[in-house]
C-alpha cells in the first residue's frame, strides 16, 4: 500500500488508523461520483474518474464508487450518511463534510455546428439561436438574465440528446462541458447507422470557451481523509501524472475543441 508522507501523518493524527507494515487496512470506502460520459462511467473509466482512482491509489485507499447522475448524487451524499465521500462536486457548492481543493476543472462552454451559424465566441453571439443546456444549467452557468435572448433554450439531462438535436439542426448550440461533448458525438458517429442523413460528415462542429473553468472538488465525511486527498493529489501533480491523465483525454479532441479546453 503506498502512501505519501505527509498523508500518512494526517491518516495517523485524525483518524487513529495505524499505518505500519503490519496493521490493520483502513476501511474500504463508499463514494457517490457522478456518472458523465468521458469523464466517469460505470466501467470507471473516465477524466474525472482517472484522477481519483490515481489519487486514491497514491493513498493507499480502497473504495467503491456508486454512479448516479450529476446533481443527483449531491442530493443522495445529503440525504444518506451511508456513504463516506462525494467526487464532481463544484467548489462552490456546501455539502455536509470537508471539502478538498479542486482537483478537476471542467471548461463549459458553447458547442455548434461552424457549417450552419457563428462564428460564437461570446455569450451575446447566441442571441436569437435554439439553444440546449444540460438540467439546471441555466443556474449552474449563470444565464437566466440572457434566455430572453435566445430564440428558445431547453434543458434536457441525456447528452446524447443533446448531441442529436445539434446534428439534426434542431438546436444551433450545446452549453455544455466541450471534451463531453466531444465525447458523446464520437460516439454517435462511430454508431451512424446506414442510411441516415446526419451527423453529416461535412459539418464542421466547433467549441468556443465563454465560460470560465468550473473547478471541482471531493468531500469527505472524514477531514482526515480529505487532507490526505489532498496531499496526495498534490504529490501526483508535482511528479505529472495529474498532467499526463489529463493530456490523455483532452489531447484527442483538439482538432474540435481547438486547443481552448481549458486553455490546453
């Protein structure tokens, strides 16, 4: 089991688990963590998934991980206390337990087809488009003061059904993170069945950042493993495996999301 220094002393001091060679393990933990296509699947597989299992690992820490869709497994960590911690949870947001620093940043922003409007480069660039956002991101992006604006907006929670607006011309614009959905309209290209007329191979999608990097943490119900989260996400960082996981997700999408994912 390995364990960085500074965790062990933090495991050692707030929680009375013995971290020798020969003691007791310490206990395996629940974790709610939002099920996002790209990002944190089932199979954990994933960005966001990636970096928690690395930072888990560099602890010494065991867990499960319970998917349930964004915003839901907020509510599900507040009403139950069967469960040990929460990942993808927004720096802003107050949840019951202790909070890390932000150790993933996602980049929402606004994802069209460049064959069919644009150039977007600003939210104002939107006025009079058919926009989609994905459930409560008119309050988790800050919009509600610009959809009078828009033509129409629509909140809707499966992304694939966003995507397959956008690529039908149903919907001008994605407000949404741009690696996912870089992510989901891969897949539904790799899926095209045989006869249908979209997603067309001569559209030419494009992302444009106009919204600053969200940045998200973990809570733990414990501050003892919270502070060892940190130092041990810090200490991958440091060596650049936290670089090199993120490369390996973002890097592929470059050609759409044109280097302004976060600024990569």
């Amino acid at each position: 089991m390995k364990i960085s220094t500074l965790a062990q002393c933090f495991l050692l001091l707030l929680t009375g688990f013995p971290l020798v060679a020969n003691s007791e393990p310490l206990p395996r933990l629940t974790v709610l963590a939002a099920e996002i296509p790209g990002a944190a699947e089932p199979s954990l597989e994933g960005r966001d998934i990636e970096l928690v299992l690395a930072t888990f690992d560099e602890c010494g820490f065991e867990a499960e991980f319970i998917m349930q869709p964004f915003e839901r497994h907020a509510r599900t960590y507040t009403d139950r206390q069967d469960f040990d911690a929460i990942a993808t949870v927004p720096l802003h947001w107050r949840l019951p337990g202790y909070s890390t620093s932000a150790y993933i940043w996602y980049q929402n922003g606004a994802f069209y087809n460049h064959s069919r409007v644009g150039p977007i480069e600003r939210l104002t660039d939107l006025a009079g488009l058919d926009v989609v956002t994905f459930r409560e991101g008119v309050d988790v992006l800050g919009i509600s003061d610009n959809v009078p604006e828009f033509a129409s907006l629509t909140e809707i929670a499966d992304q694939t059904i966003q995507s397959r607006l956008l690529f039908m011309g149903r919907v001008d614009a994605i407000l949404a993170d741009g690696f996912v959905v870089a992510e989901v309209n891969r897949r539904i290209f790799d899926k095209k069945r045989r006869g249908e007329s979209w997603p067309s191979q001569s559209d030419a999608f494009r992302f444009a950042p106009i919204f600053n990097p969200a940045p998200h943490k973990m809570v733990f119900r414990n501050p003892a493993f919270a502070a060892a989260f940190d130092q041990c996400f810090d200490d991958l960082r440091k060596s650049g495996v936290i670089g090199l996981i993120n490369q390996k997700y973002i890097d592929k999408y470059q050609n759409v999301l044109r280097f302004r994912y976060l600024g990569r």
